[in-house]
C-alpha cells in the first residue's frame, strides 16, 4: 500500500510541475502539430487526463466502454489543467481511502461483445495508470525540451533526503504526508 501512494504522490508531483511548464509556453507553441503520437503537446496532456479520468471511474466500480478517441476532449489549455488538477484531487482521494483488502478487489474494465469482460484487481489497475503517465509524461518533457520553456524535473520519489525541499509544494497540491511516508 505505501508503494501505491508514495507512486500517487509522485504522479500527482510530476504531472502538476510538467502543466505548469506547459502553461508558461505561447498558445502557437502550445498547440502546434509536432511529430509525436498524439500530435501535440496539448492532445497529449489532453489523453493523460481522460485515461486516468477512465481508470479512476472504473476503479469506482462503473465500467466505461473502449473509446476510439477522436481527439483532445478539451479545448482550450486552460480547461485541461482545472481537469487535470481535478483528476489529480480525485485520485489523491481514491488510493489514499485504500485498505490493504481493496488492492485485490477485481475492477470491470470492461464488457463488450468485440472484447468480451476484462478485470483485473485495483492494485494492477493503478499500476498501468502509473506506468502509462510515466510514459507519456515523458514524450512531453521531449517535446518542451525543444521549446523555449526548460523542461521540469519529474523524476523525484520523495527521497527522504528531498523531503524538505518539497514540503511546500507538496502542501500546496494536498498530499498528505502519511501517503509518502508508508504510515497512517
């Protein structure tokens, strides 16, 4: 249980610093087509939210059907960091309510004639989610990398000896302190 948290508290960290980079670049930046999977900086981000706005739901015990995605569901930057940092409330909420006993409760996925039924237990569920953002956060830390805006450090795991310069931020984006410490 204290590895999915302190793995929340990271996603929550890494994500929240990685917008607020985003949100310092020039709309035309921005938006921009580059050469990357989902087309852009923006459609990127803009996937991250809604897949973990996906997993989240169906972790609640609502099953969502496949999507086909057929592009960013926000429109403007602006409405994807309220949703972003919405996802990221929620999700702080949902791993931090977790008991030991809910990790292996099996989540529907889903259920479709194409796919059949898929489940997998809670604790596999928010191990995707995390591994997936890792990814994807990675592809737009590539493509600020070629902007005039730095790309900002995502790889802290709440060392110990990093805690204290994190207290603040941390703070500031409601992560409590049990959830990187393994107790409570």
């Amino acid at each position: 249980m204290a590895v999915l948290r302190a793995q929340c508290a990271n996603h929550v960290l890494a994500n929240t610093r990685l917008m607020e980079a985003c949100l310092r670049l020039d709309e035309e930046t921005y938006m921009a087509q580059r050469p990357c999977f989902f087309g852009s900086i923006h459609a990127t981000l803009d996937h991250l939210v809604i897949v973990d706005r996906r997993y989240l739901t169906r972790m609640r015990g609502t099953p969502v059907q496949p999507d086909d995605g057929d592009g960013p569901e926000f429109a403007t930057r602006e409405d994807l960091a309220v949703a972003r940092s919405k996802t990221d409330e929620d999700l702080i909420a949902f791993v931090g309510g977790l008991t030991d006993a809910d990790l292996d409760r099996e989540v529907l996925l889903h259920e479709t004639p194409r796919w059949g039924r898929e489940t997998d237990p809670i604790w596999l569920v928010l191990q995707h989610v995390f591994s997936h953002a890792t990814h994807h956060r990675g592809q737009v830390h590539d493509l600020l990398s070629q902007t005039a805006v730095a790309p900002p450090q995502l790889d802290e795991f709440y060392l110990r000896m990093d805690r204290n310069d994190r207290k603040t931020e941390v703070a500031r984006l409601g992560i409590a302190a049990w959830m990187i410490d393994g107790a409570g």
